[in-house]
C-alpha cells in the first residue's frame, strides 16, 4: 500500500531502487546498535578507570545513551515534519559527532555520561527521521516489511560491533571507539545525503508553531492504538535494554568468558539475526497484531523457564547453555514486535508521521531506558533477577496487547 503523502511526494523522490532503500534505513538504524555493542567490551575498563568503587554504574554508559536518544525523539519528528527529513537527519548527526569529540577527553565517568546523553539526543536525529522517510513512501503491512527487511542490517550490526569495539580498546584503548562512531556517522549519513532525495516536499510540511505541535500531539495520542502501542513498546524496550546492559557482566562474571564475550555476542546477532526477514514475510500473511502477540508470549515464557532453569537447577555458575539461548529470544522478539508496533501506531497517522513517531519514540525510549536501567542494576552475580524482570515486562505488553483496539484497515 503506497502512503497517502506519495500523491504530493516529488517524482525524484522514489529515484532509489526498493533494494538500496531497505540498506541504506537499516544502516541508518545501525547507529543506535553500533553506538551501544561496540562500547559492551570496554565496560570493564570503563568501571576500572572511571567507577572502580560500583562496577554496575558502567552500565549507565548504555542508557545514558539511550536516554538521550529518547528525548532527543520528541524533538527530531516534529522538527523534520517543518523543516524537511534530511535537514533534521543532518542536524542529528552533527549533534552526535559533538558529542563523540567530547566523550573522547572526558576525564570522569559524570562527563562521560553527559557526552553520551549528548550522542544519543543526536541519534535520535537519524534514527526517528528515517522512520517517517519510510512512512513517506510505505505503509500499513508494506512499511512493516519494508522496516523489517531494515532491521535485518540493524539485528545482524551486532554480530560485528563488539568484535569492533574489541579490536579497537586492544590496539587504540577504549575511548579510541569514539573516533569509530564519529567515522560511522560521517559514512552514513553521506551515503544518505548524496543518494536519497527529500521525501517530504514543502507543500506537504507543517508549520513550526506552537499551537500546531499540541494540536498535532493531541492528534496523535488521541488515537488508542497509539497510546497501546507505546505502553507495549516501552515495556518492550524494558526488557531489551535491561538484558543488554547487563549481558557483558554476566558473561565476564558469572561465566568467566570476558575475553570471548565479542565472539558468543556476535553469535547471539547472527543466530536471532533471521527473525527479521522471517517477520517481513508473515506479516504480511498474518498481519502485525498476531505477530506481535506471539512474539511476546514466546519470550516472556522463555525468560521464566531461564530464571527457574538458572535459579533452581543449574545453580551459581552453571546454566550457561540456557542463558546463551535465551538471549537469542530476546534479542529475535525485538524483531517481531518493534518494527510492527512502529507500523501499527502510524498507520491512521500518516499525514503526522514525524511527530507521532516521535512520541511513541520518545516515550517508549526514555520509558524503557529508565525500566531497563533497573533491571540492570539487579544483577546479583547471576541472572536470575534479569530474566525476572525481563519475563514481568513482557508478559505485562502481551496483557496489554489482547486489549489493543483496530483503527487501520491493513492491520
């Protein structure tokens, strides 16, 4: 189905072959997951250098990060809905160099924090504005496979981010890594800036005023499948990022395989890497409501049978085989659900695409960087309580997702 902007959309605006559309949105989605698995190596330096006193505050480099993307979110949509999408993707971008330059020479863990909740204000440019450029030009089932078969380079990044990062602490050290998402972004968004013409043409922009950004967020909240669309997102993200931040620690820690942990993660990518493909082409049979319900009671199973299998049976130190599949659930689930909540909530929003993607980004980013950071801080030495945590969170979005009503006809 062809987006309603496409009547107004500029005829250069459909130059770029569905092929190098779909690479170059998955490499831009890339940003966010090379900005946060190429820094999982270097927590333990991180912690020994800068907060050799609590070692689990290092997590707090992840989701300061993506903090800043989620608020930076509310900002971006609205912001490229006025000015364009590219000019807004530029902005982003240049915000997320900054801060780069800075994390490189911060000198203590606080101003660390701060250069990446600065990196991630800026990514979250990149990240929301190419999602309303898919929404300029698809929608409905087609936008859900089309984000998809974009995820695919967003899910498989992983595989190769830590083995970067890791590469990089051992020749460079580990604030070097900042110098790679600087070089990351310039490549990018380059690509971006020569090849994709603007999707948004003047005539189809929104003023920058006041009165019409509240009235176009009520617009958008007041539709309830948004509004269940970003509770099942944030609880979602919740559960991601509360297994993510603590991964590195559980395989350093409790399992011993600090000096393996780049190999077993890239692993983890590559074998939950096939979910996306596999999502673009059964949603479109069955449709992003039961893709996403499945999908969520499957995981939430998955993480109670690990906190049970990990708590009771295998007890301290043993279970890894089990942990190591499960993080392959969670990591496939994100596949199956995001990209089609993302298409379900922006299906009757069409003509505010920007600024609804990003409430629903912002909201569900901060939502689940603030959840996520407290499931993280659980780690006992085990991950028991994370996979807890992370089976409560997604058993509540597959609660929440029986109620979610029907407002778009291909959904």
């Amino acid at each position: 189905m062809s987006a309603p902007s496409d009547i107004t959309a500029p005829p250069e605006a459909r130059r770029l072959s569905r092929g190098e559309f779909i690479a170059l949105m998955g490499t831009i989605f890339a940003t966010v997951a090379f900005s946060i698995d190429a820094m999982l190596p270097a927590l333990p330096e991180i912690a020994g250098e800068l907060t050799p006193e609590d070692a689990n505050r290092a997590q707090l480099i992840l989701t300061s990060f993506v903090l800043g993307m989620g608020l930076g979110t509310l900002i971006a949509g609205p912001l490229s809905d006025a000015l364009g999408r590219k000019r807004v993707i530029l902005l982003g971008a240049a915000l997320y160099v900054l801060g780069a330059c800075l994390a490189l020479v911060a000198p203590s863990l606080e101003l660390l924090l701060a250069a990446r909740l600065l990196q991630g204000l800026g990514a979250a440019g990149p990240r929301v504005v190419a999602l309303a450029m898919v929404r300029d030009l698809y929608s409905g089932r087609a936008m859900a496979q089309i984000v998809s078969y974009a995820m695919l380079i967003f899910t498989l990044f992983p595989a190769v981010a830590p083995l970067i990062g890791a590469a990089i602490i051992a020749g460079f050290g580990w604030r070097s890594i900042f110098v790679a998402f600087l070089v990351f972004s310039v490549v990018s968004v380059g690509w971006l800036t020569i090849r994709q013409p603007e999707t948004l043409p003047p005539v189809a922009r929104r003023p920058l005023a006041v009165s019409r950004l509240l009235a176009d967020a009520r617009d958008a909240l007041s539709h309830r499948q948004m509004q269940f669309s970003i509770v099942v997102q944030t609880l979602i993200f919740t559960a991601l990022f509360g297994s993510l931040s603590s991964i590195q620690q559980v395989f350093d820690q409790t399992y011993g395989r600090a000096e393996s942990f780049p190999l077993w993660f890239a692993l983890i990518a590559l074998l939950a890497s096939p979910a996306a493909p596999l999502n673009g082409v059964l949603v479109m049979r069955h449709g992003m409501r039961s893709m996403i319900r499945g999908a969520l009671w499957l995981s939430a199973g998955s993480a109670f049978v690990t906190a049970l299998w990990l708590g009771l049976i295998a007890g301290p130190g043993g279970g890894f085989p089990v942990y190591f599949l499960w993080a392959v659930t969670v990591f496939a689930s994100a596949a199956f659900t995001i990209g089609n909540l993302n298409a379900l909530a922006l299906e009757p929003l069409g003509h505010i695409a920007g600024m609804a993607s990003s409430i629903m980004g912002s909201l569900a980013t901060v939502g689940g960087a603030i959840g996520g950071a407290m499931i993280g801080q659980l780690y006992d030495g085990t991950a028991v309580p994370v996979a807890l945590g992370v089976g409560i969170s997604l058993s509540l979005a597959g609660l929440i997702m029986i109620r979610m009503p029907r407002e778009g006809v291909d959904a």
